[in-house]
C-alpha cells in the first residue's frame, strides 16, 4: 500500500496526541503523508467545540479539505463530531464521523490496523511531546460543554505511559508534556472503594517517570487548584532537575460571586492560598491561567475583583477569552448576558495588566540560571535577508529588532537560537555561529542577562 495521509487538528493538546495516535497506527499498514502538492486518499480531522468559534473552523477545514482532495475519504472525530454528529455528517466529502474517542482503535482496524498502538513511539515535527494520561471531566461547570463530550473519567496503566515516555526520550524529544482532559483527575478511577494508601494519583505517575533514564525534562498541562496537593509539590520539589517550575492553574474568574454561578469548586482565597504555597516550596515557579471575561451577569466591581486576583496571583502569562455562550450548557440560558463591546474592553484591560505582571515575573528573572528547550536557530543573516524581501516598514521593524537583540553580538553571522526557558518564558540566546552546542531539539543550561518584558535575552550558563 502506498496511501497518501492528510491529518488536521483543532483545539486542545488531547487533540493533538489522538491525532498523532491515528497517524501512527494508519503509518503502519503503509499510509504515508501527503505532499503538499498532492491529493490525498485519506484525511483525518480532529475537532473542536469548546466554543462556537472551534465549531466553525471545523466546519471550515473540512470543507477545505473536500475542495484540494476531492476524491478523499474524509474521516472526522473529536469533541464537534461527538456534540453534532449529523451536522458533521452532512459536510461535503465526509466518508464517516467518529462520535466516541474510544472507538479509535476500531477506527484504525477498520482501516487494516492489525497492531493498534497504545501509545506513541514520537511526535511529529514537535521538540515537545505530548502524553495524554487519562480522559473525561466529571465536573459541571455551567460554561463548558466538554463533560457532556468527554464524559467518561479513564486513566491510563501507569506502565504503558512510563513505556511510552521512556520510547519518547529515545526518540529525541526532550521535553514531555503530560496531558489529559482533567490532568488532576489521573487515577481517581481507580481509586474509589479503596483506602486512601492504596490510591494511585498523578504524584505516583510523575515520581516513576522521573527515575527514566536520559536528558528530558517534564511538563504538567491544566491543572486545576485544588489538584495541586502537599504531595505533588513535594514530588516537584524533590525532582527539580526533572519536573519543571510551571503550573497552569485554571482561575477563570477572580470574583467569588462569579465563581459560584460558574459552579466552580472553590474561591478565591483557596487558589491565592494554593499559589503561596506553591512560591514557598518552590524556586521562582511560573504560574500561568485561563480567565473568562464577560461571564453572564459579572458586574465592573466582580470584574474589579478579577483584576485583583490576578495581581495578587502574580501570574505570568494570562489566557484570557471573551465569554462565548455555548449552546447546550446553563450559562447560555442565564439572564444578564454581557454586550460583546464591553466583554472586549475588559479582556483588553485583563491583556494590559498581564503584560504588566509578565514583565515583572521576567524581570525576577534576570540573573537566574534556566534551562532553555531550543526550539529554533537560524543565522542573523539569514534573518536579515529574509527581512529584505518584505516592505520597508516590516524591514525596518525586523532589522532595529534584530540589532537589539544582537547588541552585544554584532557579528551579523551569529547564530540566534530561540525556544522556552523551564519556566514557561521565550528565550533568545545568541552566540557564534561556529558553535556546535546547542542544536535544535536540545536542552541547554543558561543564564538570563536582561527582558524587554515580552521574552528574555540568555546566555550560556557558563559564560561570563
């Protein structure tokens, strides 16, 4: 068999690595992937409904993908097919709709898949890779739809993803992101009716995985406050040459009366109180969130409120979304619906104080040693002559840019790395060209000299 193999991906990381699951699997019965100029036989999309707008670009990229391979069996799964099955169904060219991930195995042996893998063996065209543990969402939150998609709370054998890291690292990748739809919820399957000394939690998982051996580093995804226990920090803090200094804790909203018409489970003063702790046991720890803006009925002074939560969190980086409603759950049926000018005001005031607490975080770093994952490298000349075939103004722009990073390397023929520091931050570090150190896909140790606020300037962490 020589099929040719088109894959598209929305939304989360989950997506991603039940992509890369499908992709593997269909590689082994001889399906390759297609160029760019050709047709393909098969094409696989994995979608998005985690808002109205993730539908939409479902919509879209099929629809792209009927035109430019017309005579394609188009197969599409994830979250928009299982919510709307026959929405996705009537698109043009869809040969068949996946409404359950855990058909995936069925899928691919539909397809000759004789040997379905249970885990990945690399992830293409990423440095990073992605490990999903455990599936489904138990909570209800009263804006999500993703419980109503992902129902079914399943964690993975702690063996067959300690295999499956240990084959990651082997092939290169050097750092491994665990992921899953509720990260923090990793074994609680297992666990119920059983004492609490024989449960199995996402610490257990993360203290086998760092006695792997090789060079790599571990990355937690989401995670949600209360998930982040005495005895996962512990585990963090006694594998620090391992597990990296960065939690993404889902806020979502920094006002306890919105928190309670989220139905979330906690307030305010849990997650500071979770973030304090975090600072005590850790060094410098970076500490990211998602907030949503506009919820139904949020007031300026709730909205206020957020603002202040979030100063007091001292984030470093801020995902912040519009509240869209979402046909299906409670908060698009609730009174008090916030105009759209309004919730895009405040999202720009939440990025304006964002920029300011990263700049602050960054600025804490200066002088700190780090390990940078190199996710790209590339000449200053090369650059520059890139930057010569556009319009003057991005020239411009490109070149002063350039010669301020380069300040104190004015050899145009250095080599500019660029990746992400342990602690979540972008990071450039320009040296010689002639260094042999440091390619991409590599970790290497560094030291921070200065940040304009939005990434951090590096150098080797032996250099003087």
């Amino acid at each position: 068999m020589n099929a040719k193999l088109r894959v598209a991906t929305l939304g989360c990381k989950v997506n991603q690595y039940e992509t890369e699951l499908v992709r593997q699997g269909l590689q082994r019965v001889g399906y390759r992937d297609c160029g760019e100029s050709e047709s393909a036989d098969v094409c696989i999309v994995n979608t998005c409904t985690v808002t109205s707008e993730g539908d939409a670009k479902s919509r879209q990229v099929v629809r792209r993908l009927g035109r430019e391979n017309p005579d394609a069996r188009i197969v599409v799964m994830g979250c928009y097919a299982t919510r709307a099955p026959e929405e996705v169904a009537a698109l043009p060219g869809v040969a068949e709709v996946v409404t359950d991930k855990r058909e995936l195995p069925d899928l691919m042996a539909r397809f000759g898949v004789i040997d379905v893998p249970t885990g990945l063996d690399g992830f293409s065209g990423r440095h990073r890779a992605y490990v999903k543990v455990q599936d489904g969402c138990l909570l209800r939150c009263s804006y999500c739809i993703i419980p109503h998609v992902r129902p079914k709370l399943t964690s993975r054998p702690k063996d067959q993803i300690v295999d499956e890291v240990r084959r990651l690292v082997m092939a290169g990748h050097r750092e491994v992101v665990l992921t899953g739809i509720h990260l923090g919820h990793y074994g609680v399957d297992w666990n119920r009716n059983k004492p609490k000394e024989d449960w199995v939690r996402l610490a257990h998982l993360l203290r086998d995985l760092c006695e792997l051996p090789g060079e790599f580093r571990i990355r937690l995804s989401s995670i949600e406050a209360t998930e982040v226990t005495r005895e996962l920090i512990s585990v963090m803090r006694q594998h620090a040459d391992r597990i990296v200094p960065h939690l993404h804790l889902c806020l979502q909203s920094g006002s306890d009366s919105v928190l309670r018409r989220m139905r979330r489970r906690w307030g305010t003063r849990m997650f500071l109180d979770r973030c304090r702790l975090l600072r005590d046991s850790l060094d410098d720890p970076a500490i990211t969130t998602d907030v949503i803006v506009g919820f139904p009925g949020e007031t300026e002074s709730e909205f206020a409120q957020t603002l202040e939560t979030c100063r007091k969190a001292g984030f470093s980086k801020i995902h912040a979304f519009p509240f869209s409603p979402r046909r299906g759950t409670p908060a698009a049926e609730m009174s008090g619906q916030i105009p759209k000018g309004v919730r895009s005001s405040r999202v720009d005031q939440l990025r304006g104080l964002e920029a300011e607490l990263r700049s602050d975080y960054f600025q804490g770093l200066v002088g700190k040693r780090l390990q940078l994952l190199v996710e790209s490298s590339r000449t200053l000349v090369s650059i520059q002559r890139d930057a010569i075939q556009r319009d003057a103004i991005q020239r411009d722009a490109i070149q002063r840019d350039a010669i301020q990073r380069d300040a104190d390397h004015p050899d145009p023929s250095s080599t500019l790395r660029r990746g992400t520091t342990c602690r979540y931050a972008p990071a450039e570090l320009v040296e010689e060209a002639d260094s042999n150190h440091g390619a991409t896909g590599e970790l290497i140790n560094v030291r921070v000299t200065k940040t304009d606020g939005q990434s951090l300037a590096v150098v080797r962490a032996d250099s003087s």
